[in-house]
C-alpha cells in the first residue's frame, strides 16, 4: 500500500485532485467571473501548460530528472530557472487558478492556497534540501537571487 501511495504522490496527481475538487464546487458557486473568466481561465491553463512543457525541455537539456524526490544530476539556473526556482510548480498554480476561473467556481479559490501551501511542504521543502546537498553554495547563491515561486530579488 506504502508503494502504490508513494507512486501516486505526485505534483500533478495532486494538481488534477484539486482541479476535481474546484470542479465539484461548481455547482454551488454563484457564477461570477463569466465569460472574462473564460478567456482569462483558458489563457492561464495554456500559460501553465507552456511553463512546463518550457522548463521540462530545459531540464531535459541538462540531463536532470523532473520527477520529484529523485536526486538531480544538474542544477538549471538559467532560461524560466533565471526567474523562479519552480517554474513547473508556478505552472499548476496557474493551471489550477485557470481552471477555476474557467470553471466559474468562486468558491474554489482557495484551493490555489491550499496547493502552493501542499505543494511546498511536501515537495519543495525536500527538493531544495537535496539541491543544497548536491549543490552547495551554487545553490545558495542562486537561491539568494531567484525567488521560490517567481522573481529576482
């Protein structure tokens, strides 16, 4: 049972848990973001899909895994990297704050709190923590200068 948990303890299985969850709150939403919300939902799940698909390549580039809680054989500090340590993390926020919108499901906003927070407990945190082993100070200096989820300090 541990295993089959472990299999599916994944960044976008939790993504899609919560993209159901929005989706299960619809009819209970009053509807308010209409078709704005529409153009602006669908615009932000292309975005997101963008991001990844960007920073996937560009992990593949540098021959580092993209599957958390696998130790990395490189450290990506340029490109989406330059501007946030997360960009695939930063891309299901986006994914997720689209649908919702898309969805015209208020009440489902803070489920894109509830994401980032799961997100960074049970992923970052221990990612972050293998790069500075691996890494050391180069992770710390590009730490210092790019923001978790998105800018440059």
């Amino acid at each position: 049972m541990r295993q089959i948990l472990a299999l599916i303890d994944l960044p976008p299985v939790w993504l899609a848990l919560h993209v159901i969850a929005a989706w299960t709150l619809v009819p209970i939403s009053p509807s308010v973001f209409g078709d704005v919300g529409d153009v602006l939902g669908q615009g932000l799940v292309l975005l997101g899909v963008g991001i990844t698909l960007t920073a996937v390549l560009q992990m593949t580039h540098h021959q580092t895994t993209v599957i958390p809680r696998r130790d990395p054989s490189a450290l990506v500090t340029t490109g989406l990297f330059g501007w946030s340590r997360n960009p695939i993390y930063l891309a299901d926020a986006l994914i997720l704050l689209g649908a919702i919108l898309w969805l015209d499901a208020v009440l489902a906003l803070p489920l894109v709190a509830v994401f980032v927070w799961l997100i960074q407990t049970r992923f970052i945190r221990d990612e972050e923590a293998r790069l500075t082993m691996a890494f050391g100070p180069e992770f710390d200096l590009w730490a210092a200068r790019t923001r978790r989820w998105f800018g440059r300090r």
